[in-house]
C-alpha cells in the first residue's frame, strides 16, 4: 500500500509539473503574439503618420501626396495590403519563420501607407483618442477571450456570417451613398469586431500545443498576431467614424 501511495504522489506531482510547464508556455506563447502584433501596429502607425507628414503640407496635397491619393497608384496603395494578407493566409505554413515575420513588417507598414488618408479627414487628436479607446477596448475583449471557460465557437460562427453581410452592405453603399445605412454598418462593424477580438483570443489561445516544433509555433504565433492586428485595426477604425473629429 505504502509504494502504490508513493506511486501516486509521484503521479500527482508530475501532472502537477506538467500542468506548470503547459500554463508557461502558455504564457510565453500568448506574450509573443501580443508583442508581434503591438509591433505591428507601431508599425503602421509610424508609416501612417510620416506618409501623411509627406503627402500633406499647408493643407495641400504635395506630388506626393497626388500621386498615393489622386492618380491610379491609389489602388495600389488601397489593394495592396489586401492581397499581401491572402498572400500569407495562404503561404503561411510553407514559408520559414523569418519569411513570415518579414512579410508581416512589410503588410503592416503597406496598411500604414493605405491608412495614412484618414489624417486628411480627421483631426489629429481625435484619432490618437480614438486609438486609446479601441486599446482599452480591445484588451478588455481580449482578455475575455482568454480568460473566458464559454465556448465562443458557436458565435465564431455567427460573427464569420455577420462579417460577410457587413462587406456586402458596405459595397452596397459604394453606390447608394446612403448615411441611415453608412451609420448601421459603423455599429455593426464596431459589435462584429468586438466579438471576433474575444473569438479569435480563445481560437488562438486553443491553438496552443506544447510539442509544437520551434518553426511551427512561430508561424502559429504570427498568424496569431495578424489575426489580432486586423481585430484591433477594424475596431478602429469603425470606431473612429462615432469619435473622430473631421477636419
């Protein structure tokens, strides 16, 4: 009796240690994802900012500024980061860890070239408020997803849908010109976004395996941080259409 109490102790402890060393990596894991993806933003805020710096002066658009917004170039400024992001959905698990972290700089500095026109539109103030707000926000949201024992799967289901409808209201709208439905589409987009921080927060926490080989957890935990990165960058901006200030 005594060595199977002995064996069972030893049991106890080494799920115990086990159980310890998953939560660190964990931990570790999840610590990564937010770093790369605050870097990211960094990122895009900094290209915003100096590209506005660039294109704007005395209040008028310099040649620079003509170019990236007024000639033919401005689609490539407006698409190209939307065809580098399917670009790593879909190369991201043939590409080596550098490779992805590399184009993930350079996705975030093109969102930043793409993003700089909202200094044209709102004042600078209102949008470093609004940026503060949507961190505030998103960690909250963030940490619910983390922390959270409910299952957002089922909802996961239901935002992915709402998502889909939002984009095509919001091409509709292209043509339609219309403000009732421009404003339902910023509360939408601003509850949709909200759900998929919290969503795609438990997604990637679950995605955690601690037998993951260096080079797989890496590209997960870039993934990861795009995922979070283009969460954090919608709220925003569907934010910024109730608290922004236009110039």
């Amino acid at each position: 009796m005594s060595e199977l109490r002995n064996y069972q102790s030893r049991m106890g402890q080494g799920n115990a240690q086990s159980a310890t060393m998953i939560d660190e990596g964990l931990r570790a894991y999840m610590l990564k994802v937010y770093n790369l993806m605050a870097l990211g933003l960094a990122i895009t805020g900094i290209a915003a900012f100096v590209t506005a710096q660039m294109a704007i002066s005395d209040g008028q658009l310099t040649a620079f500024g003509q170019a990236i917004y007024l000639s033919p170039l401005k689609w490539v400024v407006i698409f190209a980061p939307v065809a580098l992001v399917f670009f790593m959905s879909f190369r991201i698990h043939s590409m080596s860890v550098s490779a992805a972290q590399t184009t993930f700089w350079v996705y975030a500095a093109l969102m930043g070239l793409s993003l700089s026109s909202i200094f044209m539109v709102y004042t600078g103030a209102s949008i470093v408020q609004t940026f503060f707000v949507t961190a505030a926000s998103f960690g909250a949201l963030s940490l619910y997803g983390y922390t959270t024992k409910r299952d957002l799967s089922a909802m996961g289901s239901f935002l992915i849908m709402g998502l889909f409808g939002l984009i095509i209201a919001s091409l509709v709208n292209i043509f339609l010109a219309s403000s009732a439905l421009e404003f339902a589409i910023s509360v939408i987009g601003v509850l949709l976004f909200a759900g998929l921080t919290a969503y795609d927060t438990q997604n990637i926490k679950e995605s955690y395996y601690e037998a993951d080989g260096a080079d797989v957890a890496g590209r997960k935990a870039i993934m990861g941080a795009l995922q979070l990165y283009l969460d954090f960058i919608n709220l925003f901006l569907f934010l910024l259409r109730f608290l922004g200030n236009r110039d």
